[in-house]
C-alpha cells in the first residue's frame, strides 16, 4: 500500500507585520453545497458554475425580517432587482412577501412578468422613459422621482392620465460618510428635496406617497442610516405641517454591507460588517423618536439587496494550470474568471479547496482563463497548492455577479439552485454559441 | 545538482541557510526530496524512490518534481556550477 503523495513544496519564512489573531487558520475545504457534494455539481452541470442556496436565501431575508418587525411595527421589504434578477431568485422574495424595486424598464416588465402587482413595485433610477413613465402610472406603481427633469415629465403626462400617478422623491444627503452621493435624488440639506415636495404638492396632481433615500453602496456604519432616516423624517414631518399629508412610507433603500472582505481592509468582513439588528436599531430608533405622529407611522421600506443574497451565492471551478511567475511566485490558473465574477474588482473573495486538507500553502496569484492582464481573481492568497483537473469553492458571490456578468471569450455557465429539500434545478441554461449569435445578423454582401 | 553546504535541515522540515540567514519551511514530503539532494542522489534516484513509495504516477512526479526544483533555484539553494 502506498502513501499518499502531496505535492513537494518549500516556502521561504518572510519576517512581516505579525498577524495579531495568531496562528493562520486552517483553510477547510468546502465539499458540498446544502449536503449537495461539489463534485457531483461540477459532473452534473459543468466547470465553472454557480450555485445558488435556497434555504440560505429564505433564512437571510428571514432574519433581516425579524431584525426590523422587532423593533419598527411596519416593515416592508423590496426585492432590488439589479443585485440578482434571476426569476427563480426574484420568485423567492416575492413568495417571501417582498415587493420589488426596479430601475428600469427591462427591470419593471421583469417584476410584472414575475406576477408582482403594479402597486407593489417600486420604478427607481434616473432614467425612465416616457412609456416607462405612462405604464408604471397606469399600473398605479411607485414612482421614486430622481430629478427636476423627471419631476416635470411626470407633471405632463398627469395631465392627460386617468390615473393620479403616486410618486415619492428620491433624496441624496450628508450623513457623514464618504463618499458623499449626490448623483441620485434631490439634496437635502440645500433645499432641493424641500422644493420637489412642495412643487409635487402643490400641483395636486401628484399623490405624495413617500420619501426615499439610498445613502450608499456597502455602509459599514449604522449611524450613517440614523441620520439619514432622521433627515427623512423631518422632511416627512414638514409635509405633515404644511399640507396636512402624511407619506404612507419612507424608503431607507439598501447599501446594507455583507459579509465580504472588501480590497485593502485589514479586518475580515466577517468581524467587521454591521448586523441587521444594528441597521435595524439605528432606523428604527431615528424614524421612532422623530416628531412624526405616532398613530400614522409610515411603512418602513427596505431595498437591501447585496447583504440578502450575497451569502446564498457559491461559483464551483476548476484548476486549469499551475505556473511560476518570474519572481518565483505560484500562480493558479482558473476556470472563473473576472467576466463571471464581477465582484473580485473590490473584494477579496473567499476561495476554497473542494477537498482535501492541507496546512502547506503558498502565496498564489490567482488568474481567470481570460486572455486579459486585469483576469485577476485574488492578486496574494495563502492558498493550498491544487493540481490540474482540482476543484474549488468561491463564497458569497450571490450579489450582482449573475446581472453584472459578460459574454467574454468564454460562454457563460449555468447557474443551479439547490432547494430546500436538497435538489438541485437549473435556473439558467450554459450558453451555446448559438446563444451568442442569436443576435448576431450578417449582411448579404459577407455572406 | 549540488545543494548549498551550509544550509541547516531540521528533521521538522526547517530550512536555514547561514550564508544569507533566509529560513524555508518543508512540507513532509519536499523535506524527503531535500534530504536526497543533500545526500547526493541523482534524479532518477529520487523519483524511483518516491514513486515506489507513494501513490503517483511518473508524469504528475515529473511535473511537480521540476517545479520543486526550480523553486530551490530560485531561492538559490543549490551550489553554483
């Protein structure tokens, strides 16, 4: 009986900043995916792939849930679908009971597709077109109104519809982070937001139903969301006075950070990003100890997007090649690459071995298959030394990667869901090359 | 191939080399091919005895042997020719 070989390795000992939580954890391999074993996912339906979690998605969206039902008595929460438009994906929320945010038409006529009521969608984004505008109206949806221009638009088409379309205003405020996003929305604090609200009440013929602000993308600081929904709330409290309306709800929007380790941050996301509880407690407790009305609280809108679906999300792959770079470095050449993987550009994604456990590793560049430089999955990882033909694992990739992706040199994979009971169902097909030229016409003279 | 006289090789797979006062660790098996270097084995030597003894086959013993190698030249570990 022989023994089992492992790949010979030295690696040189460097004197560095030392690591003050002590010894390197071991890297555990990730076998299987809800009891589903990686290797039969990769056999079944190809490398690369991604692979959605079900029961991870419902849990998510179930502890947000609770997080804002148990501190604030109206809570309603809005699938956004840029972060992961997949039907099947868009399907559990809605069974979920979220509603949906859209930002465009695409978006819009996906939601209604997918049986969301017009009234239960939310049309977001600074670019809606006339017959966005005309359909979101008539089918009596919440029209988040992004600028003056917008504003205006919506003026005129009122003035020919049946219907009085329902309308909030998007604002954009400090709340003392950076960066500062003011591209969306009307300011608050130069009298922009003020100004919207009193042209859309004044004009009676738009129904003032909300106020929404979207503060960031990845907020690592709860209190941000304190001041916001307080400056949201003064403005709601203000249209109370004046006008005697009250906004049926204020929209905090998303930009709840996940669980990922973002590029250059010395702590892991895992320690460092807020809970729901502290978003849930720094909103609450600011719309809470507002001066609105306490009998006519508005409905708590939540648009959290990355931190409800990033976690359900898995890319199986595939090594393709082992190479030394020229200082002597190992790289890891991949089946991923940053086409299909969107999200490498800011984070620093989890990788692991699909088996095998090892405590040798060595500092590795990891390339995707892409003939491109920027093809750069994870620039230093202390990764285990995995042969050609070897499996692996990349975390928390549920967050924009499948509506972020492109065709690019390779076609892309299928994506699976593994349900509740542990089954596993496509719920995107591996394109073809037929898929890429579908669109593709030539014209006779190059027949 | 020669490698370097003055490198210090524990039994637990630490390397030390007293000309430039670098260390490298071994895995358990990149210690074993260490330790036929030193003791002069030439590379048919080496990879008979390892493909005798674990469960590989010639062509990946190929591959990852001659990475291994290259990577002790190129932390300069071999005596100069």
């Amino acid at each position: 009986m022989k023994l089992p070989f492992e790949r010979p390795l030295i690696k040189k000992i460097e004197a560095g900043i030392p690591s003050k939580f002590g010894m390197k954890p071991t890297l555990k391999p990730i076998d299987n995916i809800d009891g589903v074993p990686v290797s039969d996912l990769i056999e079944k339906y190809g490398s690369p792939l991604y692979v959605l979690s079900e029961q991870t998605i419902r849990e998510t969206y179930r502890e947000a849930k609770q997080a804002f039902e148990t501190r604030y008595p109206k809570v309603q929460f809005a699938w956004s679908y840029k972060t992961n438009y997949l039907n099947a994906v868009c399907k559990i929320f809605h069974q979920e009971g979220s509603w949906a945010e859209v930002v465009s038409g695409m978006e819009y006529d996906k939601a209604l597709q997918n049986g969301v009521k017009g009234s239960q969608i939310i049309f977001n984004g600074p670019s809606k077109s006339r017959e966005d505008l005309v359909k979101a109206i008539d089918n009596d949806s919440l029209i988040h109104i992004d600028h003056f221009d917008e504003l205006f638009l919506v003026l005129e088409l009122a003035q020919t519809s049946a219907k009085k379309p329902k309308v909030a205003i998007r604002v954009n405020m400090d709340t003392g982070i950076y960066p500062k996003w003011d591209r969306f929305g009307f300011n608050y604090e130069n009298g922009e937001a003020w100004e919207a609200l009193n042209r859309i009440m004044l004009s009676g013929k738009l129904e003032l139903v909300g106020l929404h602000t979207h503060i960031g993308t990845y907020i690592m600081t709860p209190d941000a969301y304190r001041v916001a929904a307080t400056k949201l709330a003064d403005l709601a409290y203000n249209v109370e006075r004046k006008f005697k309306h009250n906004v049926r709800y204020i929209d905090m929007g998303g930009g709840f950070a996940s669980k990922n380790t973002l590029k250059g941050a010395y702590h892991t996301g895992i320690d460092t990003s807020p809970t729901f509880e502290e978003y849930a407690e720094a909103i609450s407790g600011a719309l809470i100890s507002s001066n609105l009305n306490p009998d006519q609280l508005p409905v708590l809108i939540l648009e959290t997007g990355r931190a409800l679906i990033d976690d359900a999300g898995y890319i199986l792959g595939t090594v393709i090649a082992n190479k030394r770079l020229s200082d002597g470095r190992r790289s890891l050449i991949v089946d991923v690459g940053v086409n299909l993987l969107f999200t490498s550009f800011w984070y620093e994604h989890e990788i692991y071995p699909a088996k095998g456990e090892t405590q040798f590793t060595e500092d590795t560049t990891i390339y995707g298959p892409l003939c491109m430089n920027i093809d750069v999955i994870r620039a230093a990882i202390d990764f285990p030394v995995l042969k050609q033909g070897d499996q692996f694992v990349i975390k928390r990739v549920g967050a924009y990667n499948t509506t972020q992706w492109m065709q690019f040199i390779h076609n892309r994979p299928a994506i699976v869901l593994i349900d509740e009971n542990g089954e596993s169902h496509i719920v995107r097909e591996h394109e073809t090359l037929d898929t890429l030229l579908e669109n593709e016409r030539l014209p006779e003279h190059l027949k | 191939m020669e490698l370097r006289k003055n490198l210090a090789i524990s039994d637990t797979g630490f390397v030390f080399d007293a000309a430039t006062g670098e260390s490298f660790s071994l895995n358990p098996i990149g210690l074993e091919i260490l330790n036929y270097l030193k003791n002069g084995l030439k590379d048919e030597e080496i990879r008979q005895k390892v493909l005798d003894k674990y469960d590989v086959d010639e062509s990946t013993f190929d591959l990852v042997y001659f990475d291994f190698i290259r990577t002790l030249q190129h932390f300069d570990l071999f005596e100069k020719s």
